[in-house]
C-alpha cells in the first residue's frame, strides 16, 4: 500500500484525479518541474513538519493569512503556478487531499508519457542488470516503458511477482507451492475416497 | 485401523509428478470495507458483473455493483474472515454448482456443500447457478400432469409438469405441507425432486428432511438449505442454485419439480443486499428490480419442446402473507409471474379443513390441459359448485327456510368439504381421487353422515384395492371414464355400499 497510501479513499480520489487533472492542463511545459517540486514539497516540507499542513487546513485561520504563510515559505522556493496550486486547494478547502493529488499526478503524467508502472516484489534484492533484463522484457510485452517499483519480499522466497495495475503476474515458489497444496490435498483427498481401501493398513 | 502412509506418500508423490507448474496471472483488488455479508472492493477493472471472486480466506464472493470507482461484492461464506486491504482474486468464471446424480438424496448448502455429513457430492458436471430462461421456441404448452396427490388440488387446480403454481397463505397455514405431500407423491414416477429452504428455521428443515427420508421421499430428492442464520447473499441465491440443479434433469429429457420454501424471505434478503449495496429503494424498501429477481428464476420453469428432449421443471413457489394480505408487494409480483395459485386460509384450516385451500379464489391457468380425462369428467364443475356452496352456506345459516333443492346442494356441499380434507402425508393416487371424488358427485355420499364421509372414503379405497383391483386397473389403463368403467365403478360402489357400515 506504501505507493498508494491515500487510494483507498475512492471520493478522496475521485477529488484527487479532478485536481491533478487541471493542474497537468494548466502547467504547460513546465509540467515535469512543477511535478518535482510538488514532490518534494510533500516529501521535504509536509512530511518534516506536520503542523504547517494542519494550519493550512485549519479553519480557524483566515483565507489571507493562510496565503501569506504560503507566500513566505514557498516564494522562489517552487513554481509560481504551483504556489498558486496550492493557494487555490486553500480556499477551496482540499488540502486535506493534497496528497492524492500529488500520487495522481505524477500517475497520470507517467501514463501520459507510456509508462506504466510494474510493482516487482522479490525475495532478494534485483541486481541493475536484473533490472534491466525485466524492464526490457516489460517493454516488449506492454509496448510502454515500465517504471519498475522494487518491494523485496522474502517470504516469496524465490521467483518474480509482477504487478501491472489490477492484474498480478505471479511466478513466486510462495505461489507455485501454493497451488501445489492444494492439488495435492485435493488429490489425497480423491484418493481415500476412491480408494480407501488399499489406503489403510489392518 | 490406521493409513497406511507409504501408499499416501505415493499418491501425494503422483500429484506432484503430474503437477503442471504455470504462470499464474491474476486481477485483483483491495477490500475497502465489509459489512454484512457484502464488501467494497478498490481495483477489479476487469472484473464483469456476476463473474466470482475469491478472498484470501477462500471465501468466494460475487461482483455485484460496478461502480465508477469500486466494486460492490456479495460475500458467499463467512464475512467475518474478511479483513480492509484483504486482496481479492477475480476468477473468471461464473459461479457454478455441482449437477447430476450426484446431488440427488443429499441436503447442501446453495453452493453445494454437503451439510448431511456423508461426504463430499460426487459429481463431474456443474452448471452455472445464473443461466436466462430457454426461449419460446424451446417450449411447448403444457399438457401433462403433475399429480400432487392432493383431492383438493388435482381435482380443482391441476398442475402440470412445466407450470409454476404459487402456494401462497399467511403463517401456519399448512403451506409447507402441501409442498412436501407433493413431492412424496412423485415417487415412483421418475420426477426429481428439489425442496429449497430459504431463511427457515433449521429445526423446521430438519423435520421436512426427517419427513421425506421416513416416507422414502429422499431417494429421489434433494435439500437446499439456506436458513435463517445464514448470510443474506446465500438466501438469495439458493433459489437460483436449486434451479441449476433440478434444470440439468429437464435438460437430459426428465422431469424435476422444484419448492422455494419461501421466496418472500428470498425477497427480504434481496432487499438487504441492496439496501447495504445503496441501491435506491422503492416500494416496502424493496429495491426496484425485485420483481425481475423472481419473474428470472420462475421463467426458468419450463415443458421443453420435443426436440430438446421433452423435459420439464415445475416449481412450486411458496409465499407467506402477513394477516392475509395478498396485496402487498411481493405476492402480487409473483402471483403476476405463476401459472396460479393455491390460496391457503387460516380460517378454514382451524376449521378442520385441511389443506385449507379456499377453492373460490385458488387458480390455475393451465386448468384441465394438466388433468387425466377421467378427473376432468368427475371434477368438471367442482369449483364452482363449491364457491356457490361457500355463498349458501352463508345464506343458510341466517336461520331461513330452505326450499329441499337448495337443502340438498347444501348436504351435497358439507360432504364434498368433508372429502376434500385430506391428512397429511397420505397423498392419493389419482386413479382412488377419481373414484372418491365419483362418489361425492355422483350423489353416493349423500345418505352417509357429514361425521362419516372420510370413513366411507377409506373404506371405499380399501374395498376397491383389495377386492375390485380390476377396476382401478381399468381406469388407471384407460385414464378416462368410458361408460364400461362408469359403469364398473358405479356397480363397485353400490355392491361397498351394501356392505358398509359406519364406525
């Protein structure tokens, strides 16, 4: 859930999609600086410091004070459209979705460009050439660049589990000896029922 | 007694040889929220709208709702095993039961699970539990019986094999009674038979099972159990499941009668699906396809045409009323879809009159197509003559003189009330109907007392099994009342009647 940490909210993400719709729209070519920016103003500014969010979406401080906080952190420091961004989330109130927003856009931008993202869960770590090798072979069979997302698993134990949005590719020994169980348990079971005789020792 | 472990070693040792190790590519999503028996479910883009589901606990669930942005599910199973951020492992297919033989003398759950505890239900074929109705070229009218075993119900409101008669009365009016003598009436007749229990007391499926297996009736029947502790998305599909079973023999050429005992409990748990669902509600908050709910599994009744084998499904829907009010939602819908109904009245059943069928307003439109010649001669004017019985009686009792031809429809009328009634699971073969009912027509009865009628009844049958089996041979044979069996019979009667005496 690490990379979605806000999509469980499906209205919170019907807000965010809406939102980072019209910011993609209004940021014409410098969409992939205001999209860095925006990253790291969650992940640098929000994320150390908790009560600057809180203030914002406070309601007991004032529309203009609010921007002035805005004005004298941000100012110089991110784009001016996205500091406009993040004034206009103020007064319409969503900045509790702030960060909806910032995962969808940089969602929807990546797909705008032919990435997908692929979760590759493992059991140990992937060497670069790995990678590589992964990255490529998802070109071939997506026809769009993969954006590869690592989670190391080790109760995978060995094998690949690839994730492309809704579907799962799962070639783990977790998942291969799962369904041997219960083959096996199915089969066993099929057997005593069958031949229940021969199954028993007098 | 203990396994033997080296041959258990080499059959897990086979399966693992034949293992066939394959990629396994899945659609998933991820459990919002549960609540009873449903869930919200993030992800499943692909997913179809009825396709199965599966839970990390092996809990099978069916996509219910497609929204914009998640996927409403009916849980089947356990919901409390289900738990927020669970992944949810879209299958494919639909959902689907185990048909055939297999399933005959056994009670299972509505997703054919044995709940009898004799072991898993062999079987090799399955059959979706949603299929859509055959088509009109598939049918044909119906046309043959379906004897109940009942007097009142094969002489006044025959059912045919391929009709959905509704049995419809308020609580404890002998609903279940009527549809369990009427599967004990199939035996030996090739129809199969299906009882599906929906939102009923375990105890009370107990003893409809402990019924049917002291009467023999288990060798050819099957159990549906969804009882009233179990969640509502099983209520609601045991129905469905029930028809996918007993559709299988009508599709193979054979004959299957199927009980929804009740639909207007399968109706309650629809509405709570779809009230948690957020369906909008509409009349008695029931949501507003309710009525599709079961006009869809009653269309699934059908007499196959010849080409497809001639097989037929006749179900017997059971509805309850609340204080006898058969105008409320529910009973109107079904009584709208079925072939008739078979009107049960608290009244009349502490009256002693049982079934308490009230004839005036019990119907059913397939009428004397489904009837034997015989029954059709000796029960022609029945109803009527009864319903105007009902309005005389009525008359009469405000203490006016009566002229002795309204007097004499009257006795008539109390004795054809007196043989009507009939116990329970003493159904009646339809050749010892006719020659009863020929009796109380044909004015044999009107000498014997009101108190003596069903005396005079069982004794007749018994004179006519043990000594006059040639005449019952006869009309069984021929199936109507030429003038040689006329005859036979009226001499058979009048020789008994010599002999009889009351007590």
């Amino acid at each position: 859930m690490s990379e979605h940490a806000t999509v469980l909210d499906s209205d919170e993400q019907q807000v965010g999609t809406l939102y980072a719709k019209a910011l993609l729209g209004s940021a014409g070519d410098a969409v992939d600086e205001i999209l860095s920016d925006f990253e790291a103003l969650v992940v640098e500014c929000l994320d150390q410091h908790p009560g600057l969010e809180t203030a914002l979406a406070s309601p007991r401080i004032g529309q203009e004070e609010k921007e002035g906080i805005l004005d004298r952190i941000f100012r110089n420091r991110v784009h001016p459209l996205l500091l406009n961004f993040l004034k206009v989330l103020c007064r319409r109130d969503r900045i509790a979705s702030l960060r909806t927003i910032q995962t969808t856009a940089v969602q929807m931008r990546e797909e705008a460009l032919g990435k997908q993202r692929v979760i590759v869960q493992t059991a140990q770590a992937l060497s670069d050439e790995q990678k590589a090798t992964i990255a490529e072979a998802l070109k071939n069979k997506l026809g769009k660049d993969a954006v590869l997302i690592e989670q190391v698993d080790e109760s995978l134990l060995g094998g690949i589990v690839l994730r492309i949005g809704d579907k799962v590719l799962d070639g783990s020994i977790l998942g291969r000896m799962n369904s041997i169980r219960s083959v096996v348990a199915e089969g066993v079971q099929r057997a005593i029922r069958n031949q229940y005789d021969s199954l028993m020792s007098s | 007694m203990k396994f033997n472990s080296d041959e258990i070693a080499s059959v897990i040792q086979k399966e693992i040889e034949t293992f066939e190790s394959q990629m396994d590519v899945r659609e998933v999503g991820t459990v919002l929220e549960v609540s009873d028996g449903i869930a919200r479910v993030y992800g499943l883009s692909g997913v179809m709208s009825g396709e199965m589901v599966q839970f990390p606990s092996g809990v099978i669930g069916l996509a219910f709702n497609l929204e914009e942005n998640s996927v409403g599910i009916i849980i089947l199973g356990d919901y409390l095993t289900i738990n927020e951020g669970d992944e949810v492992k879209a299958l494919g297919k639909l959902l689907s039961v185990p048909v055939g033989d297999g399933v005959i003398g056994r009670v299972l759950d509505p997703l054919g699970n044995p709940l009898d505890g004799k072991g898993p239900v062999e079987s090799s074929e399955q059959r979706p539990v949603e299929v859509i109705a055959t088509g009109v070229a598939e049918r044909q009218p119906v046309h043959e019986p379906l004897q109940t075993g009942i007097k009142a119900i094969d002489a006044m409101t025959p059912i045919g094999r391929g009709q959905r008669e509704l049995i419809i009365g308020d609580r404890k009016t002998g609903k279940t009674a009527v549809a369990i003598d009427a599967i004990l009436n199939q035996k030996d007749t090739g129809v199969k038979c299906f009882y599906v229990a929906i939102g009923q007391k375990d105890s009370s499926v107990a003893l409809v099972v402990e019924a049917l297996r002291k009467y023999g009736a288990m060798d050819y029947t099957t159990v549906i159990v969804s009882g009233a502790s179990t969640p509502a998305p099983l209520q609601y599909i045991a129905p469905y499941s029930g028809t996918a079973m007993a559709e299988h023999f009508m599709f193979n050429g054979q004959h299957a009668l199927i009980v929804y005992d009740d639909l207007s409990k399968q109706a309650v748990a629809y509405r709570q699906l779809s009230l948690l669902m957020r369906r909008p509600p509409g009349r008695e908050a029931f949501p507003g396809d309710v009525f599709y709910c079961h006009s869809r599994l009653l269309e699934r009744s059908a007499k196959l045409s010849d080409d497809l084998g001639g097989g037929s499904l006749t179900s017997l829907p059971i509805i309850e009323t609340q204080e006898g009010e058969v105008s409320a939602y529910i009973p109107t819908n079904v009584i709208s879809i079925t072939d008739g109904q078979i009107y049960l009245q608290p009244d009349l059943f502490f009256k002693g009159v049982r079934p308490a069928m009230n004839a005036g307003i019990s119907v059913s439109r397939v009428g004397g197509a489904a009837q034997i010649k015989a029954m059709k001669k000796v029960a022609g004017g029945l109803r009527l003559d009864l319903a105007s019985f009902r309005e005389l009686e009525a008359f009469a009792q405000l203490g006016t003189e009566l002229d002795p031809a309204t007097q004499a429809q009257l006795d008539r009328g109390y004795r054809m009330v007196e043989l009507l009634k009939q116990p329970q699971y003493q159904p009646l073969s339809v050749t010892e109907q006719v020659i009863s009912i020929f009796a109380a027509t044909r004015g044999y009865m009107d000498d014997v007392d009101v108190g003596n009628v069903s005396d005079f009844e069982t004794k007749l049958l018994e004179f006519m099994r043990d000594r006059k089996s040639d005449v019952i041979n006869q009309l069984a044979e021929a199936g109507d009342l030429s003038e040689a069996v006329e005859s036979a019979i009226r001499s058979a009667i009048e020789e008994f009647k010599k002999g009889y005496r009351p007590g």
